[in-house]
C-alpha cells in the first residue's frame, strides 16, 4: 500500500526544517537581510550581457553579480516546505542564482520528484506532464518573489550524451525537433518570468575527440536545438551559460556559438587543491569576441578531495579556506561572478536516501557551513566600488605572484581608484605597484573575507611601490587600495548605485 504523498517525510520536515524555522537561523546581517527584503518587493530585471562584454547586468542597467549555489537536485528531492527553506535561507545569505535541474542526474526521468510527479508520460518528452512543469514554475516563482534568479537547465547532460550517466538518452541527433520542442514548450511557461537564467550541459562535453576504441562524437547540434527552442518559446534571446565536465570551459568548444551568453567552466574537485582556475578564467577573458566567464563548480565545502577512482578518508575534505582561494581568484582573475556549492546541499543528502560519494553531513546543517555564509562578503566587497569598471590587473603586484595555495590575483578599476589583492595566506609580503593606479594618495584596508569586516591598514601611502604584509592570522585576506579623493566608505559595506 502506498503512503499518501509526503506522510513519510513529515517527521523529517518537523525534526529539522520546522525547527530551523522557529529558531530563526542565522544569515549574514540584519541590514543585508533588510536591503534584501527591499529587493523582493521589486520586480526583477532580466539579465542581459553589459555593453562591455564581461559582465552581467540587469536590462535595466543595473549591475549584476552572479553568486550562484548548486541545487541540482532541488526539483526532484525536496518537498514544498524544504524547498521553500532552502530558498529562503539562501536568500538571506545574500545569494542571487539557484542552479538546478528540470531532468535530474538520478534518474529524473523514471523516478517521482517527492510530490510524485514524473516529467513525461511514458518517458516521452513530446509528451510533458503539466502538473510537474506547474511545480517547477512554482520554484521560480518563490525564488522572485525573494529576489533570487533560478539558472535553469532543461536536462542534464546524460539525457542527450553518451559517455556516462542513467540517461536515458532522450535527446539525439536523430530527433533535433524532439529536443527543439521540448524546450520551446519549458520557456513558454517561464517566459512571464525574468529571473529565470538558463544552462545546458549538465557536466558533459559538447563533443569528444576519438580515443583509442572510442570514435568522435558531437552532441552541439542537440544543443542548438535546445538553445533554438528556448529563444522560440521565450519570444525573445535567453541568456545562456554551459556546463562542461570538470577542468574545462565550454570556450574550447562553444565560443563562437550565436546562442552562447556566457562561458560556463568547472574547475571542479578531483584536480588537488588550488587548481589554477586563474589561468582558465584569464584565458576566456582574452578571446574575442568577449563574453563573460564564471566557474559554475569549484572545489564544493566539504567535497572528498580528490574521490576518484577512490577516496582515502585520511586526506580529508575541501574545507571553508578551500572555497575561498578558488572563488575570490576567480572573480578577481575577471569573473562575472562565481557559483558556490555545498557537496550535501547539492544532492539534498538525508536520510530519506543513501548519500552520494561520502557526503559528510546533511543538507539542512549544510547550509550553514563557514563559507556558505562567507560568500556574501565577496559580493559584497565587488559592490561596494565601482562594478562596471572593473578589470583583472596582475601587474598590480611587483615580482612573482606566486602558486599553487600561495597564489596572489589582482583586480581594479579602469580609473585606477581603487584595486583589490586577494592574499591566499597570513603573514605574506608582497610588494605592490601603485604607479597601476591613478591617484597620489591612497588609503589602505585589509578586509576580512571571513566577517566581511575590514580594518584600516596604513596611514595614507604615497610611494609608487609599497610592501604589504598581510595579518598574521587569518589564514587569508584581501588588501583595498583606495583612492582617498574619492572617499569610498569602507570596502564591503555600501553598495554602490
């Protein structure tokens, strides 16, 4: 006999998400909570690429930065109530992008979501079942109405590729308007929406070489088609980003695609600690023509480092300092923003189903971990100066900018008023080129990406070349150079119009 839907999951729901509820559990401050209230009851503009080509902005011309979290089992794994916390816990923690899945990795063809909802009759995708579709509007919906955006992909990449995966494989090259129809039949029911962003991929390659045995194969024409179904059932061009497999960047193979918004890359987590992703988002920032870049999948907090073929508990997991290495280099390295992910929270691990490659906790204490609530402070501190103007700018620092876990990366603006230099480690010297900048008198801060608090760091400095020592606590730090003639408040703490 079967349960009536949701009675086995009350009690989970009662134990920890009611709980959590009336507790009141934290976010980042009671201002940020505020001024994102304030946000909500505003309709939200559609995202758009800025005129410069390396940011993203509202259509309304107001800035945009991309702080994403990985939620891709969202849709299929939670109920009503678990989604609804989850959104609004992230919300509170200053997150602008959700990424999730309309056709889930774990089998979201063939299994029920929890309200027992499957998304085709007879797992034929010209044939949606609107009831589930409904539910997915209904997520977006929520996500608005807390001044979220919801990044979309239609299906992950093992419905439609073949190297790995369930599957099954819905979306071939032999059936093109199948793929097409699908997704003009998904946009039209968001197309009432503006926070909705979109991703194809689902961590798959558009093509692969031949290999040994393996013959070459090219899934981009079933990716047009999706692309070309979205604009369809949108009425209007979406903004697009591509999710390749880890160590990669969908510029290798997407870069000059009409419908390619965004290069989307995953720096991942089976390449080691500190995986140059730097030098990945250097690189798409100087093709042309220019698009934007983000790392839509960084070591997540607490991932199993390097899991694969097989994981040896004693060299642990990616931790908080892991996260923030890889994100702050990345933004200031010319990302358009950064996607963080918890390796509990993306897969919504609980006791309802076994847990996926050594999840360490479950997703509702997962939420609260120390860099999913440092994450803010990043956007933050991008906000808080001019954002439009900003550029990567490694010749900031004099010398060596180091490697690996001891890596430096530098950003300013165009006009040279202020720069950011992210230091990787306490009690690290480096030398830095204020000759970069354009003014003759500058103010120092060492913000703390920890508490999104920063201390002033020197009287004003007027030499071209200054050592810098970052606190000897810590680990890490970003040092602010400001130009006192512009009287910026402290980094982190005023948004900029």
């Amino acid at each position: 006999m079967q349960p009536e839907p949701g009675s086995s999951r009350r009690s989970f729901l009662k134990t920890r998400v009611g709980a959590a509820f009336a507790a009141g559990t934290p976010s980042v401050t009671q201002s940020q909570v505020t001024a994102a209230a304030a946000t909500c009851n505003r309709p939200l503009p559609r995202i758009t690429v800025h005129a410069d080509g390396h940011l993203l902005c509202g259509d309304d011309g107001s800035p945009f930065f991309w702080l994403g979290d990985t939620a891709w089992q969202l849709i299929q794994e939670t109920t009503r109530d678990e989604c609804s916390y989850y959104l609004h816990t992230r919300a509170r923690q200053g997150f602008t992008v959700i990424q999730t899945v309309v056709l889930a990795e774990f089998d979201g063809v063939k299994q029920t979501t929890t309200e027992r909802l499957l998304p085709f009759a007879d797992q034929d995708p010209s044939r949606p079942n609107d009831p589930f579709f409904d539910r997915v509007v209904e997520i977006v919906e929520e996500a608005g109405r807390l001044g979220l955006y919801v990044a979309l992909l239609p299906t992950w990449g093992d419905k439609l590729t073949a190297p790995w995966g369930a599957g099954p494989r819905l979306f071939r090259t032999d059936n093109l308007d199948v793929a097409q129809g699908y997704a003009r039949y998904l946009a039209n029911k968001l197309k009432a929406h503006f926070n909705v962003l979109w991703i194809l991929g689902g961590d798959r390659p558009p093509r692969t070489e031949a290999e040994d045995t393996k013959p070459a194969q090219d899934w981009t024409p079933i990716w047009r088609a999706l692309a070309d179904g979205l604009n369809e059932g949108l009425g209007s061009r979406p903004t697009i980003v591509y999710h390749p497999s880890g160590g990669s960047s969908s510029s290798r193979w997407l870069h000059n695609e009409p419908w390619l918004s965004v290069n989307g890359m995953q720096s991942g987590h089976g390449g080691g600690h500190d995986v140059p992703v730097w030098d990945m988002i250097s690189h798409d920032y100087a093709l042309s023509p220019p698009k934007p870049t983000v790392d839509l999948e960084p070591n997540y907090e607490d991932h199993p480092y390097n899991p694969w073929p097989q994981w040896d508990p004693a060299i642990g997991y990616f931790r908080d300092h892991d996260v923030r290495k890889q994100v702050y280099r990345s933004v200031f390295a010319g990302g358009c923003g950064v996607t963080y992910g918890h390796h509990a929270v993306w897969q919504f691990a609980n006791r309802r189903h076994p847990v996926e490659n050594h999840a360490d906790r479950d997703w509702i204490d997962a939420l609260y971990r120390p860099a999913a609530r440092q994450m803010a402070f990043l956007r933050f501190l991008i906000e808080s100066r001019p954002f439009f103007a900003r550029i990567p700018d490694q010749s900031l620092i004099a010398g060596d900018p180091g490697r690996g876990g001891l890596h430096l990366q530098a950003t300013r603006d165009r006009d040279g008023s202020y720069a950011f230099i992210y230091f990787p480690m306490m009690d690290l010297p480096v030398t830095i080129d204020l000759s970069r900048l354009r003014a003759t008198h500058f103010r120092a801060w060492w913000y703390d990406p920890r508490t999104g608090v920063a201390t002033p760091g020197s009287p004003p400095l007027t030499a071209e070349r200054t050592e810098f020592r970052s606190p000897p606590y810590g680990p890490d730090w970003v040092l602010v150079i400001d130009d006192i003639s512009r009287n910026y408040a402290p980094p982190g703490l005023t948004r900029l119009a």
